[in-house]
C-alpha cells in the first residue's frame, strides 16, 4: 500500500466545517487556533455560508480543516499503522491545497503557515477588487477543443485554463464579459455544461498577477524545511523539484494552471494505490476516480468519515 496524502482546495467550504474534529481532539482544535491568532481573531469555526464567499476567510479556514483532518487520522491510528503508512507516502493539493501538503510534509511551518495563508488570501482578494473575474467549469468536451478556442484572437489574454480537474472537465477563467462569451461559444460547439463558479475572481490566471509582489515578500519571511515525503505541484504536475526557491514558486503557483489531471496520473505512474482526502467534502475523491481506475480512494472531514477511513485503512494495512 503506498500512500497520498491529497488536501482540498478552495470551493469545498461549507458552514459548520470542522467542528466535529476541534471538539473531538485538541490536536485538531491546534489548527483552528493558529489560524484565529494570525488572522487577528476571526472565529473560524463558526462562519456562516456568506462570510465564507469571501476568499480570505475560506483560505484561513480551509486549510485548519483539512490540517486538523490529517491530525485526527494521524491520532486515530495506532503508531505503529500510522508508521506503515507514511514510510512510503506522498503529499498533493488542489490549489490552496498545496499549502496544507506543504505543511503536512513539514516544510512549512505550523506558526508560519497561517499569516502565509493570510497574505496569500488578503492579497488574492485586493486583486480580485481591482480586475474582477470569473471562472466557469467545461463540462464535457475535450480539453484540445476548448484550447482551440482560447487560442482564437478574441480571447487570447482574456480568457485563459485555469484548472485542469480530469478528463472531460476543464476549468477556464479570465475577464467576466469574455469568459461568458467563451462559455457560450463552447456549448453552441457541443460542451455538455458550462458552470460558472462561485468565486471573488479568475484564479490560477495571469489575473492574479497584482497579487503576486505581496505573497512572494512574506513567503520570503519564512524559512523552508526539506519535506518527510514527496511533494507534487500542481505547476508541473509531477514532483516539487525543492524548496530553495519556494517564495517565487508560490508566485508562479498562484498566476497558473493547476494541473491536477497529470498531477494523478503521476502518482499512479510512480506506483501510488490509495489517495486519501482531507478538508471539506470529498471533491478530489471523485476527480480521482475520473482519472484513474488504479487509485483507491478515502477521505476525512468529520468523525463519520474519520471512523470509515480508519476502519478501512486498518483492514488494508494490517493485510500488508
């Protein structure tokens, strides 16, 4: 059994999130309280549905969850599995995602991550005021159709990829007016659905780039470790070449696509069986099952989730 450990980006929050594993763990609860010390005391645990559209607050809280998930599960099997199943392990993120694995292979620090996050998110939402965006998911058509069409003059530097989710499903962003126009010419040309995202802007695009000089002055604040396992980006959708140069990384990693499609197919090529999620629902679940039929999946959000995974992992780790 050789394991990823994958965290969930932004999008997946929901009200309510993490409570259960804050008030089940302190190990848990930890996460949340670095996040509310670094953002200046937003209670993170109690956001409601409107207070969590705004990028900021979803970034903070995002990555507590999917942190005090991977704590719980780390606390919930015995030392000796938990051994067994990180000996050969890997970390992977969805976009903000990449944060939380960064963290859980000790790269990051734990009381360095949060005002990271902060200004990550702060800076990502002053560029979203200053050039609104918008983000519309292709559901159904060829990811080599929909580049055809953003290669035609009217939406090159407009519209732009902006996350490659799996097979059949390709997420575009850029300017409002030209990626609606996009969206509608992909749907007379045979898209199943175009669904427009509800998001402050148009990520993982040359948009961001304002947000960039901000993000990149405070990741310099901080010093980076060697990880305990194998980090994939989301930048070249393969292995994270090292961590010398991770503040102009993260620049990068905030203006480009996400290339998660060849970020799951290198981790099956390189022998991976079993993926397991952790943060708010199970979304990247389920993009791993459109892409590969080899990788077993699981996730932690909760304490029912919690008792699944561990049920199952103990059952495999135990037949090894």
């Amino acid at each position: 059994m050789k394991t990823a450990f994958i965290f969930s980006g932004q999008g997946a929050q929901y009200p309510g999130m993490g409570q259960e594993l804050a008030a089940h763990a302190p190990g848990a609860a930890r996460w949340f309280q670095l996040a509310t010390q670094a953002s200046g005391g937003l209670e993170l645990l109690g956001l409601t549905r409107e207070e969590l559209a705004d990028t900021r607050k979803a970034q903070l809280a995002t990555v507590a969850v999917s942190l005090a998930a991977f704590t719980t599960l780390q606390d919930a099997l015995a030392p000796d599995l938990w051994q067994q199943l990180e000996a050969d392990a890997a970390v992977a993120g969805f976009s903000l995602g990449e944060y939380s694995a960064l963290a859980a292979a000790g790269v990051i620090a734990a009381g360095d991550l949060f005002p990271l996050i902060d200004a990550r998110g702060q800076a990502m939402a002053e560029a979203c005021r200053q050039q609104p965006g918008a983000m519309a998911a292709v559901l159904g058509m060829e990811d080599i159709q929909i580049l055809s069409l953003l290669s035609e003059d009217e939406f090159i530097d407009r519209v732009f990829p902006a996350n490659y989710n799996c097979p059949g499903q390709l997420v575009i962003a850029g300017y409002e007016p030209d990626t609606l126009k996009a969206c509608a010419r992909l749907q007379a040309a045979g898209a199943r659905r175009c669904l427009r995202l509800k998001v402050a802007g148009a990520f993982h695009t040359p948009l961001m780039d304002p947000a960039r000089p901000a993000l990149i002055r405070q990741a310099e604040c901080y010093t980076y470790r060697e990880p305990r396992y194998a980090v994939f980006s989301n930048f070249s959708g393969d292995l994270l070449s090292g961590v010398s140069s991770l503040p102009q990384y993260m620049g990068q990693h905030m203006c480009n696509p996400v290339r998660w499609t060849a970020e799951i197919k290198s981790l099956e090529r390189r022998g991976y069986t079993d993926v397991i999620e952790f943060g708010p629902g199970k979304v990247l679940c389920g993009l791993v099952q459109k892409i590969s039929e080899q990788l077993e999946t699981h996730h932690v959000e909760d304490l029912a989730s919690l008792e699944s995974t561990v049920r199952r992992l103990q059952e495999k780790l135990q037949q090894d």
